[in-house]
C-alpha cells in the first residue's frame, strides 16, 4: 500500500512539473508578443535638442487646443523627450518650448494635424475634433 502511495505522489509530483514548465513556456511566449514595439525613429528634424523642444511645443499647443495625440504619438512624444534626455516638468518654462507654441499658435487645428503628421509616416495624432464633427 505504501509503495502505491509513493508512485502516486511522484507520478503527481511529476506531472505537476510538466504542467508548470508548459504554462511557464506558453506565459513567455505570451509576453514576448504582446511586448513586440514597434521601433520608433525620430525625424532627421528632431535630432536636434533646439528643434525638438520646439516641436514639442507645437505638438502640445495642439493636443491642448485641438485633439490628443494617438497612443503611437504618445510614444513618439516619449520618445523625443528620453532621446534627449530631457526633464518633462521643465519643458513649459523653455524659452525654446514656448516659442514652438507660438510658432504654431497662427495655424488653424487641421494646419497644425498636418504638420504633425509631416513627422512620421504613421498617424501621430487624432484628426481636429472640429473636423470629425463635419464628417459626421
């Protein structure tokens, strides 16, 4: 009877592991996937630290004054800020991000989507909310 027991528990003890290394394997290849981002190249434009803080501002004039970015934009934005190495609460107080702001402050919102598309091929931003009520 003893000898029955302990077959049972190492035929459990066994199985358990095989179910443990299959779940573990399937969980990795699961956050392999969904991690899989997309690279995200800077236009030639940004690399320079002037000129992408000034794009910043442009960027965040509209998402404050027409629509918010796509979670691509987002992370295109991020992406501007890390390359630089920038402090993000300091940005408003820029002289260089202000005058971005201003820069773009002439345009009318569906000026300002255009150019923000200009800086990827993908879509870095929400159309202006002024023109997806005309489209409806």
């Amino acid at each position: 009877m003893f000898k029955e027991l302990k077959n049972l528990i190492y035929a459990i003890l066994i199985t358990s592991i095989f179910i443990f290394i299959f779940v573990k394997s399937v969980e990795a290849e699961g956050i392999h996937d969904n991690t899989s981002v997309e690279q995200i190249l800077l236009a030639d434009e940004l690399i320079d630290k002037e000129m992408a803080v000034m794009v910043l501002g442009g960027i965040d004039y509209y998402v404050q004054e027409c629509s918010p970015l796509t979670p691509r934009g987002v992370l295109y934005r991020n992406e501007i800020i890390s390359y630089h190495e920038m402090k993000e609460d300091f940005l408003p107080i820029s002289p260089t991000y202000i005058k971005g702001a201003l820069a773009v402050s002439g345009y009318n919102c569906q000026e300002m989507y255009e150019l923000i598309v200009q800086l990827d091929d993908s879509n870095l931003a929400e159309k202006p909310i002024s023109e997806k009520l005309e489209n409806n």
